[in-house]
C-alpha cells in the first residue's frame, strides 16, 4: 500500500511551530486523523468531516495509528530545515521558483500545482507560506502518511 497524501492551509502566523501545533490540536480535537477516520479527501478544511477526539492524546492517537500513520498533520511533530520523519520543512526557494514562477506563491497557484508532493517522502511534510497581494496570508502544510 502506498502513503496518502495530505494538506492544509491555516492563516499565517510568524511562528510556523506554533501554526503547526495549533493545527495539531485542532485536527485533533475534530477527529480527522486515522483511525478515527480512515480517509480524508484533501485539503482538509473545517468543512471536512469532524466526528471528535477519539482518543485521549495526540500521542495515544499516533501509537493507535500504528505503521500507517494518522494520515494527517498529527504525524507531523516539528518544524525542521532537513526531511526527516515526523518533520515539517520549507519547500526550498529554489524549488518554489521552479513551481510556481515566483518565491511568494499564491493560494491559486499552490492549488493548481501540486507537483511539490513529488519532493516529500513518506511520513514527512513541507509547508509554503502563500501570499496575497505581496503579503503573506497563509501557511499550507503539506505530506504523506508512512504507509
């Protein structure tokens, strides 16, 4: 079985750790996770099914996830600079450019291209911060489950 993707935008904020765990608990609390729901169609908004918390912790709904993961922003535990397991990092400028045509992408342009997921391994995530009008505006975070 191969991982499932997926994706998110919140409002920006400076502190992309502190997006990253306000998502965490969000999602968590709504219950769009595996296993609570075994499948979500992406991206993942607050009009995604929200059945609650079914367990009693992020880290109790990770270990009953096992191997395959939440399939969410759960199994994102951090903010890094280098891919790693359980690591959010910044899709790099180059590769921005590459996509998009510009380092400030908009919501627009990161909906109608997601040829970044090619650059994220299982069970690892990248966030783009998008902009509005030169602005930033919002932070997509974007993965895979493990499996």
């Amino acid at each position: 079985m191969g991982g499932f993707d997926w994706q998110y935008f919140v409002a920006y904020q400076p502190d992309i750790g502190k997006a990253l765990h306000d998502l965490r608990r969000q999602e968590f609390a709504a219950g769009r996770y595996n296993p609570v729901q075994r499948y979500l169609a992406t991206p993942i908004t607050s009009e995604s099914p929200a059945l609650g918390a079914g367990h009693v912790s992020i880290e109790a709904a990770v270990k009953a996830a096992g191997s395959e993961g939440t399939r969410s922003i759960l199994d994102m535990n951090r903010i890094g600079q280098r891919p790693e397991d359980g690591v959010a990092t910044p899709l790099p400028t180059a590769r921005l450019v590459e996509l998009f045509g510009t380092a400030e992408p908009t919501r627009e342009m990161v909906e109608a291209n997601d040829d970044f997921f090619e650059d994220i391994g299982r069970g690892r995530g990248v966030y783009i911060v998008v902009y509005d009008r030169g602005k930033p505006s919002e932070i997509c975070f974007a993965g895979y489950s493990y499996d």
